[in-house]
C-alpha cells in the first residue's frame, strides 16, 4: 500500500535519507523508530508529498508520487506532529473543507462530518472555532480529518504528543480497527510502548539508514535478548550509552 | 544581587541585534529602499518645517502667533495618537506578550516588571510620533535662528509629553482587561481605532483644507486655527509642551510649563505602578483563560458559494477564506480605512473646481481622467499588497493540509487570485466609472479607463499572487507584516513600474485620438494611427504578459517549495 524504494534526501552535503526502502502492506500497522535526527519525519514528510526526494520512488496505493501526485494523495492520510488548523474554522466547517479538498460528496459530508466528531469525542465541540480547542483536542481534529476520507493508507507523525491517556487509547483504538478494515499505516513515534503494542513490524532508522527491520520478536533477536523490553533492544541498536553519562553528571 | 529593571529589557534588544547580524535575502534592499524613503521623508519635512517657519518670521508678531498656535495643533493632534497607541501597546506588552509567562514566573517584583513593561511600551507606541516630530522641531529651530538651548529643551519638554499619554493608555488598559477578556478588548480597541482613523479622515477631508491655499480665503487662517482652540486646550499637556518649546524657540525656559510636564508625567507613572501592582495579575489571568468567543457563522455564504460556476475545490477554498477573513478583526477592519478613503477619493473629483477656467476645463478634465486611472492603479496597488499578496502566507502553518491534499498547488493559486481579483476589479472598476463621471470626461476616454483598470487588474492581482507565492511568510504574525516583507516591497516596486507604463502606452494614443477629435479640421495621419494602435496592443501585452509571468513564478515557487 505504501512503497517506498532506495528514498534519499539530501541537504547540501548532508545525507539525511539514505537509500531508505519500505513497504506498508494492507492492514498493517507498522512503527518508524528513531533517536531524534535520525531522519524519521524527513521520510514521513517526503512521503506525505511535503518534501522533494532527492531520488528514490514512493508509491502509495499504486500511485507514484512524482508522476500522479493527486492520485496518491487521495489514497493517504496524513497526522502531523504538530496539529496546525486554521484557527477561525469551526470543528466542523474544517472537517467539510477537507472533505471538498478530497473530493467527496456533498451529500454524504454532513452524516461523515458528525460520524467522525463522534468517533473522536469531539461532536459537542462541532461549533466551535478551533483557536479555543487545547493541544489534544486540536490533534484528535487532526486525526478526524485524516480518516475522513476512508484513506487507504495513514501517515502518523508522533501520534501520542499531547495526548491524555483517554485520548491515547481512543486513537489506539482507531488504529487497530481501521488496519483491521485494511488500511495500511505508518507510524512514526518515540513512545516505544505505543510500538511494542500496536506495530506489526517496526523499522529502525539511524543517521538515515534503515538498520534494523522486523516483529518485536525478531528485533529483541536481533540485538540477542528475547526477553528484553522494546527500550532496550531500541537502546542497544542504535548505540545508546547515555544513562550511565547521566549518572556520571548526577 | 537584584538587577535593575533595564535587565528586563536586554532579550529585546539582543533580539534586535541578533536580526540586525543575521542578514537574510533581501535584507540589503530592504533596508537601503526604506533607509531612502526614510531619509527622504524626514528631509521633506524638514523643509516644510523649515519654509513654513521662515514664511511666518516674515509676519513679525502674527507669524508667531501663528507658529505657537500650530505647535500647540502639532503637539494635540500627537497626544490623542499616543494615548491609543499607548492601550493598544500595553495590551500586548502588559498582558499578551509570550514572554510574560516566563518574567511572571520568575521572582521579578512586580515594580520592577512594570517599569520594564512602561519603558517598552513608552519605546513602541512614541517612536512614530518622535520619528516625525523631531525633524518638524528641527525644522523649526533652524527656520526661526533658536539657540542651541531650544534643542535641549524641547527634548526635556518631548519625554514627558510621551510618558503621559502612554501612562493614561496603560492605566485604561489595566481597567478593560480587568472587565473583558485581553483578547475581546483588542479586537474591540481595533475597531475602535480604525472607525477613529476612518472617521479622522473624513472629517479633515469635510472640512476642506485646500480652501486655505486660496488668496481670497486668507483672512479665514485665523478663524481655521482659532476652531481648534478651546477653554480646556490649556490643561492639556499638549498645550504645556506647545508653551515649553515656543519660549525655548525665543530663549527663554518656561519652568511653570516644564514643571507642569515633568510632575504629570512622574506623577501618573507612580500612580499607574501602584495600580498595575494591584490589578496587573487579575488583568493577565483573565487574558490566560480559554475565549468563548462568539462569532457569525455565515451560513449564507457557503450557500451563496454553492451557486457559483467554479469546481467545488474552489469553491471550499474560497470559503473557508472568506470566513477566515471574515472573522479576523485585524483583518475585517481594515476594509473600514479602506472605505474612508476611498470615500474621500471620490470626495476629491466630486468637489474640484475645474471650471473656474472655462476655456482649459475640457482638456484639464480629461487630463484628470489619466490622472485618475494613475490614482486607482495606486490604489489597486495598495489593496493587492495589503490583502492579496498575503494570501498565501495567510495558509501560515497549516498550508501542510493543501500541500498533503489531493489538490494541485497550481489549482490552488488560481483560486487565490480569482478571490482576489473579483473585488479588486470591481472596487477599482466603480471608482474608475465614478470619478470620471464627476469629472465629466470624455466618452472615449471612459471606455479606455474601464478597459485599462480591467487588464490593470488581471496584472497586478496576477503579480500579488505570484509574487506573494514566490516570497510567501508562514510564520509572520500578521498580513501587514507579510506586506511588509522583502517580497511585499519587491510587488509594490514592480507595481508602480507597470503602472507608470502602462498610462504612457495607454495615455499617448488616447490624447492624440482625442486631439484629432476636438480639431475636426485636422486629419489623423496613418502613421500616427497605427503608433496610437500600437501604444494600445503594447498596453494589452504588457498587462497580460505581467499577469502571465507572475502566475507562472508563483506557480513555479510553490511546487518546488520543500
């Protein structure tokens, strides 16, 4: 659903996505881990039609980016880091704006629109403008948005950020059921319990390269303990010895 | 150890520096075209200062009457300026600034606070006036030989004068936010200010200021000044600094009014410390609670939206522009300014005295339709650089759900500049018919004005929104400043140049038309004919050349934005 083949970004001189290749089956929640800089949200950007590859080919739904932009993104929904909505809309003339962006039909908008707010608890907030909602739920319009469409493929960019634990579990829940409608999603997140739980396979990426790929299962294996937690399988893969710094600094 | 307040003021002022260092694109042209039109401005009125005060010297004692009495005019049309500026500052400064958080948590005493947050203000809400004032003053001090004291005494008598009224504004601040919301009281002051502005406006337009250059109406100077005085002119400390810096102009100190300054001035600093003190932290928690703000929710337009001819992206694009439009003061409100002088534009035609000179009114009326297609070109220039060209940056930070839409930016611009053009052409269109309609032009000249204001419109939209694509600002605080902006300039340059072209290509071959016309006795030559055809094809390349050009750039610039 989403492909993403030998991606590159560079700055300059600088290599912040190196040969980068992913593939996102139908249905399939999979997790983008990476310390901070690694290149996560370049890669997440580059695929949500937000940045330029340097070189390299991303296909969603069958559609390549580069050469039917539109189709792809028809086919995508995209969750940010940071939920920035125009802040004089309403709950609702927001979701309607970005159901006439994607083309949908008048006449199902509304019953969508309410199914949506309803969904993510955000129905009694329909009428307001969005510069009074706080972080959360200015994310969980977000994340509305991004499923109004019926995507078949989601982009999630720190999903968890601002979130209560209400919330938390209320897009957990929506994660799970939409992979189980077959929607494929890439979730880029530095909570590694939110990817120990929901992932299907997690990619790790370091200085812009994938380096490591696989089930938890097969990534404790792979840094050679079975039984250690995500943090520390995360840890000794991408080379992380700060805590005993931290307590040399203490 | 505590540090005195000025510390408070340092992370403005290395912010400054720090912008001054890092120099961005553009930030040497931008500097040297306002570094010259600052100079210039300054210099011009200077000058007038200047020959305004060596006219009067020329009267003896009347001159002097009239000197005092237009400083006293000066320094009270300036004081009602400082006290707005002076609430709409402390607004931000004392309760909406983001660093407020930090200096509130931190144990900075409250005093102190407060005479970091005065000394902000007084600095942001006086440097327009004292910008002006001081080449007036110079130009006064020069014209009329004062001696050096007159420069030190009129900045002993300017201090004060600014303090004042911008301690009278942050007392009224403090009491509006302690009874609305921060936020609500400046949307309210906005409008408030700019229905002042516009209504300012008019009334001096009413009052007909031109009257005063006519030599039959010179005896009437005194009556005009005299209006502006009234019994309680000298309580004002406009009238005091007025006094102050007329007896330094003579060489004398005049202590009583200096006195008066200087004590009102400390006097209310202290007074407003004390109630700042009080009341500040109530006012700032009120501004920190959630708004319920109410607001329209123009039903009627989405359903007027629904019956126009355009796809449906458009069509939601276009609404949830105009909405937002619609719903933010600071933008809405301008359009009030916009209507006061467009208001007094048409005032302006409508009251000319063309024909006080029977035999040149015919050929100076249609000179004045030139002059009046230049004057709306300027116009539309303005209104393009105030709401056009911003419209991309107004997307700000959310323009990442157009760019991860199923929605071609190219589609997306376009839509940009049909919303801008529609009211651009009409706005300028009905000026354009109605002036020279109370100019009475001529029929040929009134079809080549509407014709010239439509390519004119296609242009310079065209360019606003290519231009505003090309140097777009996400993260600017508001439209003016994007306006304002190394791009924003670039537009308004390039505008007066096409404009300027446009009315020689245009301008030529409609006067010769009309030459010929007005001498029936005489016959257009071929030559002449076909030059004249050319000005007009070169006008019509030119427009949608410009047009062209600008969407493509914009174009262009979006889709290789990262």
């Amino acid at each position: 659903m989403i492909s993403i083949h030998d991606l590159v970004k560079k700055y300059g001189a600088f290599t912040a996505v190196d040969r980068v290749s992913l593939e996102v089956r139908p249905g399939e929640i999979h997790g983008f881990l990476g310390p901070n800089g690694a290149g996560k949200t370049t890669t997440i950007r580059m695929i949500a039609g937000l940045l330029k590859p340097t070189s390299g080919r991303i296909l969603v739904n069958g559609h390549d980016l580069a050469t039917e932009p539109e189709a792809a993104k028809a086919s995508l929904g995209f969750i940010p880091d940071r939920p920035f909505i125009y802040e004089k809309l309403t709950a609702g003339e927001f979701l309607r704006f970005h159901a006439g962006l994607y083309g949908m039909d008048d006449a199902t908008v509304g019953s969508r629109v309410t199914e949506m707010l309803e969904l993510f608890e955000l129905a009694r907030w329909e009428q307001e403008l969005v510069e009074s909602f706080s972080h959360g739920m200015k994310q969980r319009l977000v994340m509305s948005a991004a499923f109004m469409h019926r995507p078949q493929a989601v982009l999630v960019d720190e999903p968890m950020v601002g979130l209560d634990p209400r919330g938390a579990r209320l897009i957990k829940d929506v994660f799970r059921r939409m992979s189980a409608r077959g929607v494929a999603i890439l979730m880029s997140t530095h909570t590694l319990e939110v990817a120990q739980e929901m992932c299907d396979r997690i990619s790790i990426i370091l200085k812009g390269q994938i380096i490591a790929r696989g089930t938890v299962d097969e990534l404790r294996a792979l840094a050679g303990d079975p039984n250690q937690h995500l943090t520390e399988v995360f840890l000794r893969l991408t080379g992380g010895s700060a805590l005993q710094e931290i307590d040399e600094v203490l | 150890m505590t540090q005195p307040f000025p510390y408070l003021l340092l992370p403005s002022l290395w912010a400054s520096r720090n912008r001054a260092r890092r120099r961005e694109r553009g930030d040497g042209t931008r500097a040297a075209f306002f570094g010259i039109v600052g100079l210039g401005v300054a210099g011009a009125i200077f000058s007038g200062a200047f020959w305004l005060t060596v006219q009067l010297g020329g009267f003896a004692d009347f001159g002097d009457y009239l000197l005092r009495l237009g400083l006293s005019w000066l320094f009270l049309s300036f004081l009602s300026f400082l006290a707005f500026s002076g609430i709409v500052t402390a607004l931000s400064t004392f309760f909406l600034s983001d660093d407020l958080r930090l200096l509130l948590a931190a144990p900075v005493s409250a005093r102190r606070l407060f005479h970091a947050r005065f000394a902000r203000t007084v600095g942001l809400s006086s440097w327009m006036v004292v910008v002006f004032i001081v080449p007036v003053l110079a130009g006064v001090g020069v014209g009329h030989c004062a001696p050096w004291s007159y420069y030190g005494l009129s900045v002993l008598a300017v201090i004060p004068f600014v303090a004042i009224p911008v301690a009278i504004g942050t007392a009224v601040t403090l009491l509006l936010v302690n009874i609305f919301p921060a936020r609500r009281a400046r949307d309210i002051l906005m409008l408030m200010g700019l229905l002042f502005a516009g209504g300012l406006v008019v009334l001096l337009r009413m009052i007909q200021p031109e009257q005063l250059l006519r030599v039959e109406s010179l005896p009437d100077i005194t009556d005009f000044f005299a209006t502006l005085q009234s019994p309680i002119t000298p309580l004002l400390p406009s009238f005091w600094a007025a006094e102050a810096v007329f007896a330094s102009l003579q060489g004398h100190l005049d202590a009583l009014h200096m006195a008066a300054l200087w004590t009102t001035a400390c006097g209310l600093v202290v007074l407003v410390a004390a109630a700042n003190e009080r009341w500040h932290f109530t006012g700032f928690s009120k501004a920190q609670e959630a708004r319920k703000r109410r607001f329209t929710r123009f039903e009627m337009l989405t359903r007027a939206a629904r019956l126009m001819p355009m796809s449906p992206i458009r069509r939601h694009i276009l609404v949830k522009d105009l909405k937002i439009f619609l719903r933010d003061v600071s933008q809405w409100s301008q359009l009030l300014l916009l209507l006061a002088l467009v208001l007094v534009y048409l005032y302006n035609f409508r009251v000319l005295d063309l024909d006080r000179n029977p035999y040149m009114s015919g050929m100076i009326k249609n000179v004045y339709a030139f002059v009046n297609l230049a004057m709306a070109g300027l116009v539309m220039s303005t209104v393009c650089a105030r709401f056009v060209f911003p419209a991309v940056s107004a997307e700000g930070a959310a323009f990442w759900i157009i760019r991860t839409a199923p929605v071609s930016l190219r589609a997306f611009l376009w839509s940009k500049f049909w919303t801008g053009f529609v009211p651009v052409f009409l706005l300028t269109e009905l000026l354009t018919i109605a002036a020279n309609h109370f100019l009475g032009v001529a029929p040929f000249l009134r079809v080549v004005s509407a014709a010239a204001v439509f390519f004119m419109s296609l242009a310079l939209v065209g360019l606003a929104t290519g231009l505003g694509a090309r140097y777009p600002r996400f993260n600017a605080d508001n439209p003016s400043q994007v306006a304002g902006s190394y791009g924003g300039v670039a537009f308004m340059i390039i505008a007066v140049l096409f404009m300027i072209l446009l009315i020689i290509f245009v301008g030529w071959p409609a006067s010769m038309f009309l030459w010929y016309s007005a001498n029936p006795r005489l016959i257009l030559p071929a030559q002449t004919a076909l030059l004249g055809a050319a000005g007009f094809l070169a006008a019509l390349v030119l427009s949608l050349s410009t047009w062209w050009f600008g969407m493509r750039s914009g174009v262009r610039a979006l889709e290789s934005m990262e």
